[in-house]
C-alpha cells in the first residue's frame, strides 16, 4: 500500500494497492510497483519513524521489507542514496504490469 508519493514523499490522499496515482504536491504520476512501494515506505520510515511491522504490512514482502527497513532506518540512507540502491540491484526496473496477455 503506498500512502506517500515515492517521488516526494508527500501523503497521497487515498492510499494505492494497485493500479495508478498522482502526486497533487509534484504532479508525479506512479504506478503501484515493488520500486515505487518501497520508494515510499522509506518516506514512510523517515518522516513517521514507522515499524518495520508497518513496513511489512505496505509492501506484502517480508524479504523487500527488511530491505528498505535496513537501509533507510538501520543505515540512514538519503532517497537519493536508497534510489542508486535500488536501480544498483535491479529493482527499478521489475513491474507488476504483465505485457504479455
């Protein structure tokens, strides 16, 4: 569940399972990916200082949530430092959208 835009970090006003949003704050539009969810858990972590419980429950994957969870709260990785991670490991360009149907 995304609840802040993974851009920007500002608080959406209705939270994304699936599908496509907008970002009133930097007209960002973003779809509901691994890469934009964990985009903006690590918001989530740096403004509201949430759980990693919380964490899980946003992004529905115990191994990628441990992730942005150990980067951002454990190691203080800056949104510029933690999008050079994930782009690093690949995850910036793995989407839900299927193409082939």
């Amino acid at each position: 569940m995304i609840q802040t835009c993974p851009h920007c970090g500002y608080d959406i006003e209705h939270g994304l399972k699936d599908g496509l949003a907008n970002c009133l704050h930097c007209n960002q539009v973003f779809d509901s990916s691994d890469y934009n969810k964990l985009l903006s858990a690590a918001w989530q972590i740096r403004k509201k200082n949430v759980t990693l419980e919380h964490v899980r429950w946003m992004i529905e994957d115990e191994d990628l949530s441990i992730l942005v969870h150990t980067f951002v709260n454990d190691h203080e990785y800056t949104h510029a430092e933690f999008v050079k991670a994930l782009k690093k490991f690949g995850v910036a360009h793995k989407s839900y959208i299927d193409y082939s149907k």
